[in-house]
C-alpha cells in the first residue's frame, strides 16, 4: 500500500548521467516504499487499515492514494532538506571553509523557497 515500484525508473536518459544519479534514485524509491510501509505499521490516527480482506476495492485504492500522498510529502521534505542543507552548501564552497551552515527550510519559509523554485 502506498508503494512504487521498487527499484525502476522509467527515463533512459538516467542511464546516460554519472552512476551515482541512477543509484541515488533507487535509493530515494526504496526509502519511499520503506516510510509508506512504516506509515501503515504505526498508523497513529488509525486511518488506515493493514486488513485489506476488510476493504472493497474502492477502499483500497483510497487508502493506497492517502499513503502514496502522504508518504510522497515525506520524502518532498527530505528530498528539500538535502538540496538546500547538503548540496547548496556544496556549490556555495562552504564545505571547503569548514563552515555548519546551512539553510532550514522551515526558518526561511515555504513561502519563499517556492518563489526561488518558480523564479
């Protein structure tokens, strides 16, 4: 439930790029299907049921969607805080300078993280 495919990637392209970018991909899908299956175990507000033989197949495919969603704006967060803490500290040369800066998502704002992206 809530899962994708393990260990795929549907653009040839990824094949072309530097081997790290395929490996990072199926890195990032299995911890995709890893959060969904632990979303479904604690299931914390008890909204989902790990029974599927007490679920018709409308409910099962709604509660397969809320855990995809879900799970996807997890793995949105830390995809986010990777580029932003890891990789921009990188380009910026901050690394090189021993320096623990790096820019919280949650301190600057949505709001304008999503207008440097659509800029």
């Amino acid at each position: 439930m809530g899962h994708i495919w393990p260990d795929t990637f549907a653009d040839h392209r990824l094949l072309r790029m530097a081997p790290s970018t395929p490996a990072l991909l199926i890195v990032f899908c299995r911890y995709h299907n890893y959060v969904a299956d632990r979303l479904l175990q604690i299931n914390e507000r008890g909204t989902f049921n790990a029974d599927l033989t007490q679920l018709t197949d409308e409910q099962k495919e709604a509660q397969d969607e809320d855990l995809f969603q879900i799970t996807r704006l997890i793995m949105c967060g830390l995809f986010m805080t990777v580029i932003l803490s890891d990789y921009l500290s990188s380009i910026l040369g901050l690394v090189r300078e021993g320096s623990t800066w790096s820019l919280n998502p949650l301190e600057v704002g949505l709001v304008n993280i999503r207008r440097l992206h659509i800029a």
